[in-house]
C-alpha cells in the first residue's frame, strides 16, 4: 500500500505519538490518532514532568543486548539532534546506587560499571555529587556509581517533549481525533476475520487499512493478547521547593537506589517528583465473561499510604531535610508489562491489518524519540530482522505466566502487589486532570 493508506492510531500516548510523528516525517498523508483526552493525555504515563533518560548496559552479545544497543543510539541521537525534542533533554548524569549487597549485584549485572563511573561507598561521596546542601543524608548501607551525562545520562522534560512531538506531527498533517465519545475506541471493526478499523464510543465506525494498537496499559482492553501484557501501576509524588532551595536541585544528576526510589528536579515549577521502587501495584478482578482475574487499569490522582512510606524511607536516607514536606501532588502512572519486558511491535501473525505498538514495561518514554521509527519500519516490512524477532507477536512467553514474579525490580517487599489490598490513600494538593 501507498504513502496515502488510512493509518489508524490508538492511543495518543508515548508510542502512538512517536508513531504518529514518524508516520507523518515518512510522508504518510492520511493518519489520525484516536484518544479520549486532548494530546498529551493525562491518562498517558509520559504525561509527566520528567523522564530518565539511560541506556542501560550497552553490548551486543546477545540479541537483547543487540536491539537494547541499537535502540539507544536512536534514542540518544533524537534527544541530541532532533529539534523537536533536544531542547527537553538535560545530560546531567546519573547515580545508581542500591542498599543491599544483592541489590548491587543486581546494578553491576543492569549496568555493568566502567572505568567511566565513579564508585561511590560513603555519605560523603554521595553528598559531593551534587551541589552543597542538597543532599543531607546518612545514606545507610548505600554504595553505587556515578554515570557521567556525556555517556547519555539524565532526564527529560516529558510533558514538554510530548507537547513539541504533538505540534510537530499536526504540521506535518497528522490528525487529532479527541474527546469524550468521538476519540475514545471502544473496539476493533472486523470484516472477514480481518482488522478494518475502530468503533468508538459515538456509535461511529472509522475504516482503515492499518490500525496501530498503542494504547499502553489500556490495550488489553481491546484485544486478547494471550497474557502477554500486565497492566501494573506505580506510584510518584512532588514536593514543592522553597525559591531558596531551587539552585541546589538545578543541574544535579538523577540519583536512583533501586531498592528505595529515584527523584528528578521539575525545573518549570521548583518541585522535585520522587517515586519509590518498587516491582509494582496489579488491579485484578475476575473477568464475569472468561472467569479470568485480569489487572484493570484504575487511575488515581493519589498513592497508597505505603507508598507514601516508603518515599519517606528513601528521602529520610539521602534528603531528610525534605523527608516530612508535604506532598503538592501525587499519583499512580500506568505501564504494561511484558514477561521479558521486550516491547511489543509487529503486526499480529493472523490479522495483518494489525499493527502493535505496546508493551513499555516501565522503560518506555525515554524513546519517544525514536520508538515511531521503529513502528514504521515493522509497518513497512523492513525492521532489522533480530529487533523484529525480538519484538514479535510471542504469547509463548506467557504460557502459565507467574504474575507474582518481580520482574528483575527490586524495593518493596519484593514483589507485585495488589492496589485491592490497600488500606488506604494519600493525596496531592494538586487538583485531578481526570
């Protein structure tokens, strides 16, 4: 098909957003993008102050550690090169720290420290890392290394970069379809066995000759993907900074504990957004058609009170002066995991009209630069073959899937828990976008 095929986009998210972007960059001339909120949308979990922005352990032995390498290089060079989103990405470095001797191995595996890092074992070696007075704290048991940003390190300012790719891809003459009703996809239009568009919650039914699913933790919702996607949630929060205080978070590196939790300086509004590690909340119910407990996405604009603890714990650690501020605003951020955390990207092996664009497991935004190329190449049929293997349509993985397994994460009590045991909420100040 040609440049002029009706593309179909659900979800206005990270990846249907890239998606879209690269779409239009391509010269496809008739995409549009369904999402019930106006672009970014609050629902979405790159709708946020700020991302890491990391690549990880860069090799190539392997062919996870193949597509990891190759994605990075795409990623970093978008932040670095491309207009639309460099002036959002601050290379500022990052400190990846644990508090466990388990812990640290699971960094040296996850990082696999260089010459370039700096180990760091003491208090004070941690509190040098950023500017006097910003770090306070005995950091009991703490010992990491310091990423330097030149090696692709820091955050980005995720709202606004989404808001950058947004504009960017209306000019280019993607279409926005949003709202209540008209933009929300209540389901797959098939004719023959065959994927043929959407309906949506108008009554309306849009025809396509491709429909990309990239509606996140939301995709489950709309097709059955054999227990490859778990919708899990985590949990952040702000605390608002005196005018004082601000010139001691700018510039900083990230410091992750990935046993405690991680913050980021929002440099629009002098907050700090800390979130706690931990290997994520479920939402399971039992589905009354299949009899199957499935994980629902539930979005509150407040964490539970042991999430609210443990982000306590964790600045009482490193910033303890900050340890009892008062939340500005809170709340819980979706993500679907997959059981190796691989992105899912491919067209479904029977319905080919299908595209997937899913599957973030909790490291997707970062590659909103980068990721839409990806997705346009799986729709042109020229994706490097070991990233499309890698990516593929693989329910195998998740035959007699142990939702209960953490995954690789760390923090908390070590595993998944359930948002329905939770006894009770903490608030923002901030008033809900919902």
């Amino acid at each position: 098909m040609g440049k002029d095929q009706v593309i179909i986009i659900v979800g206005g998210g990270t990846f249907g957003l890239s998606s879209a972007l690269h779409l239009g960059r391509r010269g496809y001339t008739n995409v549009k993008v369904f999402d019930p909120y106006t672009i970014p949308s609050p629902l979405s979990a790159g709708n946020d102050v700020n991302k890491i922005v990391d690549g990880g352990n860069l090799t190539t032995s392997t062919d996870e550690g193949y597509v990891g390498t190759k994605l990075f290089a795409e990623t970093i060079k978008g932040w670095r090169e491309d207009p639309v989103f460099s002036p959002f990405c601050h290379e500022t470095g990052l400190i990846f720290a644990a508090s466990t001797a388990e812990g640290e191995s699971n960094l040296i595996a996850r990082y696999q420290p260089t010459s370039a890092m700096t180990k760091v074992e003491t208090a004070q070696g941690f509190r040098a890392l950023m500017h006097e007075g910003a770090l306070t704290g005995d950091f009991p048991g703490w010992r990491g290394w310091h990423k330097p940003g030149s090696a692709g390190s820091g955050y980005t300012e995720a709202k606004r970069a989404m808001e950058s790719a947004f504009r960017e891809a209306k000019r280019l003459g993607v279409q926005f379809v949003t709202g209540p009703g008209v933009g929300e996809v209540a389901g797959l239009l098939y004719e023959s066995n065959e994927v043929r568009g959407v309906h949506t919650k108008d009554g309306l039914a849009h025809k396509a000759d491709c429909v990309i699913l990239a509606a996140g933790a939301r995709s489950s919702e709309l097709f059955e993907f054999e227990q490859q996607l778990l919708p899990k949630c985590w949990t952040l929060a702000h605390i608002k900074l005196e005018p004082q205080e601000r010139a001691l978070y700018r510039g900083n590196p990230v410091m992750s504990n990935i046993e405690r939790g991680f913050f980021m300086p929002d440099v629009e509004s002098g907050e700090l957004k800390i979130c706690n590690e931990f290997p994520g909340y479920t939402n399971f119910s039992v589905n009354p058609t299949t009899g199957r407990r499935e994980s629902k996405v539930l979005h509150r604009h407040e964490i539970p009170k042991e999430a609210e603890e443990r982000i306590r714990l964790y600045l009482s650690e490193c910033m303890p002066h900050l340890a009892q501020r008062p939340f500005s605003f809170a709340r819980v951020c979706w993500c679907a995991d997959t059981p190796d955390r691989g992105f899912l990207i491919g067209r479904h092996p029977v319905h080919q009209r299908l595209l997937f664009a899913t599957g973030d497991s909790g490291r997707g935004f970062m590659h909103i630069t980068s990721i839409g190329h990806f997705v346009v190449e799986a729709l042109e049929g020229t994706l490097d073959p070991v990233i499309a293997k890698t990516w593929r349509w693989r329910p195998e993985t998740a035959v007699e899937r142990d939702f209960a397994h953490p995954q690789k994460r760390m923090g908390g009590i070590r595993r998944p828990e359930d948002l329905g045991d939770v006894k009770g909420w903490t608030k923002g100040n901030k008033p809900s976008r919902l």
